[in-house]
C-alpha cells in the first residue's frame, strides 16, 4: 500500500464502523429535518408578527428546557441506554412538529402557542445532545475517535447546508400548481413540516439499527452524581475555556435568528434568500470540515481555535454592515467555516479529557452552554435588535466576540497551549496549569 493510499485510509477510517455509518446517516437526516423545520418556523412567526423579540422567543422557547432539564438530562445519559434516549427524544419532536403542522392547517390562534410547542422541541433536543455527544466513543475504536469526530461535523454540516435551502425551497412551492386545489393548504409551513416529520421518521429507523458498545452506568439518581459533571468542568481548565470561550462568543456574534429580518427588509429577498443565507455558514463549515479529514490540525490546537473565533467575530462584524446579497453569503460563509475549526476542537477536547463514565454528564454542561450561545443567543440577538435595530445589534455583537477571544487568551493559558489532540497530550497540559489560581 503507497502513502497515497494509507492517507485515504486514514481520513475514512471512521467509516468501517458499521453502526457509525447508521449513526451518520439517521443524525444526516434529523438535522436536514430539524433545519428545515427552523426556516419554515422563523419565516412563519415573522411574517405573522413582523417582530425581532418575536423571533428572539422562539430561541428562548426552544433554550429553556436546557436551562431547567441539562443536570437531569447529563445523568440519564450516563445510566440509561443512549440509543433508546435518542429514539425518545427524536419521537418526542416528531409529534410536536405534528402539532405546529395541525396548527398551521387550522389556523394559528395565538402565538404562544408556538412557542409552546418549540418548549417540547427544546426538550427532545435538551436529553439529545448529551446522549448523543457521548455516544459516538462507542461506535468506533478509540484510535478511531478524532477521525469519528470530523467526519460527524463533516456530516452535520451538510446537512445543516442542505436543511435550511430545502426549508426554503419548500416553503415556495406550490403544490396546487402541480397537483391541483386539493393541496392548497399544504403550501408554505406545512410542506416543510410534512418533510421534517418524515425525516425524523426515517431518522428513528435507522437509529433503532445501531448496536453501541459498552453499558451505561448504574448509579443511583442523586444530587451528588447529578451534579459531577458540573463540578468536573467548573475544575478542569481546559474543559471550561473551551466550552465558555463558544458561549461568550456566539452568544455575542451570533445573528441566525436575526436572517428572516435581513432577508426581507435589509436585502430585500424573500423565502429563497433566506434559505441561502442560513445555508452559507454550513456550505463553509463543510468545506473546512472536507479539509480536515485531508489535513488534521495536528499541533496547536488551542491557539488554532483562539484564532478562529477571532475570524468569527470579524466576518460577524462584515455581515452586519453588508448590504449585498453575495457580500452577506460571503461573510456568513467564513463565520461558518471559521467556527467549523472551532467545533472540532472543542468536540475533541470535550471527550477526550472526559472519562468514559462521565461523558453524558460532562456532556449536558457542555449542551447548556451551546444551548446557551445559540438559542438563547437567539433571544439576545432578538432583544438587542428591538433595542438597537438588527445591524447595529449583529455589528457590537461581533466586536463583543473578537473582545472576548482576547480576554479568553489571557485567563485560559491551558487553552492556549493545548497541542495535539490526544488524550495524553490534553491530560498534560491540564495537569501543568492545574496548580494555578481558579479563574475569577
């Protein structure tokens, strides 16, 4: 075998894990689903209130269940079977987004009803992200984890290219052209939602497919192991960097919640430039993510990620003021791949300075603060709009963000002198800065 042939081998090992490829495929098709959904969602609510707090709560709908569930969810994961969580939780979404489909049948009476029903979305998505974080070591060999890892965020983020255009596209076609009156009603929201319920449906297929290796722990439900994962990250230095340097930093920087209103009143397009819009940070994410598994970050992890943050918050700064179509794609593209380096990173870190018995629980502190940064972040982004308008609340947000990495640089020096991205090589450098004084 050349060298040529065992590079190839080497980006696709994660791949002959059978379960992995079950896994890839079923999380492929609920995020198209979900992404889509989100688009037909914040479309809908815009156009019925033509309001930015408005959009703001549907991000805090969906963030609430994280802040009042993530200690429970982070425990469960770590007792219970992580497949059989994952069909509940994906079970869960599949009837509410049922409901937003009735009700956008039958007419939608009061909006927080809507949100009512992005509060049991947010509850699925709540006990799913720690299960399913913490269920990928489990699919293939250890030695196999980073390339897993990658190809997972590969994976994600076509798909969250693909969900927001068909959200977009979906929601202009008109079935009754087509097909005839009888399918009127299914225009616009309701032909989005048709197509994430059959996402989700395929998505609990293919996951009831997947045979994990290893049990879950078997420790009693208390306050004390509820609360392990929370002190481990509060003690671990490096953990605690990573994960708060991407709340501070996409809870500032963050604007998807904001798109619909750029769409329609700042550039001027409709349905189908939305769905471009939330598209491009995705497609940038995905190529970043394709040159990867070609070339890992192999040495100087931590300042890679500090760097790219920067870059984030910069390229945030540029969409705001941007009013041009392909200017905007082009801004959101690098904050997609910018932040794509940063999930890897981050991803990597997270489980392999976690032990095996605590992942779920490391987990869903982990899910809080990404919960956190995006759909509460959404609510901030919604709130600062109303208060400041839309540009001037993404421009400071994305200044907020590049401050914020400098900050991080100086008070997290484990973080930025993480390396390769092996177990021993993080356990060492937590353990260096380990003796110095607890942060704030």
């Amino acid at each position: 075998m050349d060298d040529g042939e065992k590079q190839t081998l080497s980006a696709t090992v994660a791949w002959q894990s059978r379960d992995f490829r079950f896994y890839s495929a079923a999380r492929a098709l609920g995020t198209m689903g979900a992404e889509a959904q989100s688009v037909g969602v914040a479309w809908q609510v815009y156009q019925l209130t033509h309001s930015a707090l408005a959009l703001g709560y549907t991000g805090l709908a969906l963030f609430l269940p994280g802040l009042f569930f993530v200690l429970p969810a982070g425990h469960v994961a770590d007792r219970y079977d992580r497949r059989n969580i994952l069909l509940a939780c994906y079970f869960l979404q599949l009837i509410a987004t049922g409901l937003l489909l009735w009700l956008t049948l039958h007419g939608i009476g009061s909006i927080w009803v809507v949100y009512g029903i992005l509060f049991l979305i947010g509850t699925g998505r709540c006990f799913a992200g720690p299960a399913a974080s913490s269920l990928v070591p489990s699919l293939v060999p250890r030695e196999h984890f980073v390339n897993a890892v990658t190809w997972g965020a590969s994976i994600f983020q076509v798909s969250n290219a693909i969900g927001p255009m068909m959200g977009g596209l979906l929601f202009t076609v008109a079935l009754s052209k087509l097909f005839g009156g009888q399918f009127a009603g299914f225009a616009g929201a309701p032909l989005v939602y048709c197509f994430t319920i059959g996402a989700f449906a395929v998505y609990l297929v293919l996951m009831s497919l997947i045979h994990p290796r290893g049990a879950a722990e078997k420790k009693g439900f208390t306050v004390e192991t509820m609360l392990a994962g929370l002190r481990y990250v509060a003690q671990t230095r490096l953990l605690l960097g990573s994960i708060s340097l991407d709340l501070f930093a996409v809870l500032l920087g963050g604007a998807t919640s904001l798109l619909p209103i750029f769409a329609s009143d700042i550039l001027h397009e409709g349905p189908h430039g939305l769905g471009l819009l939330r598209a491009m940070p995705s497609l940038g994410a995905l190529l970043v993510s394709l040159g990867l598994l070609a070339l890992p970050i192999k040495q100087r992890a931590g300042k890679t990620m500090l760097v790219c943050v920067g870059i984030f918050g910069a390229a945030t700064v540029v969409f705001g003021l941007s009013r041009n179509l392909w200017l905007s794609c082009a801004a959101l593209f690098v904050i997609g791949a910018s932040d794509m380096i940063s999930v890897v990173v981050r991803s990597s870190v997270l489980q392999l300075a976690t032990p095996p018995e605590m992942r779920g629980r490391v987990s869903s502190v982990n899910w809080l603060f990404l919960g956190a940064s995006n759909e509460f972040g959404e609510y901030e982004s919604g709130l600062t709009a109303h208060w400041w308008g839309a540009v001037r609340a993404v421009v400071i947000g994305g200044i907020g963000s590049m401050m914020v990495t400098g900050v991080w640089s100086v008070f997290f020096p484990a973080l930025r002198h993480a390396d390769t991205l092996t177990a021993e090589s993080l356990i060492a450098v937590e353990q260096q800065f380990s003796s110095m004084e607890p942060v704030g």
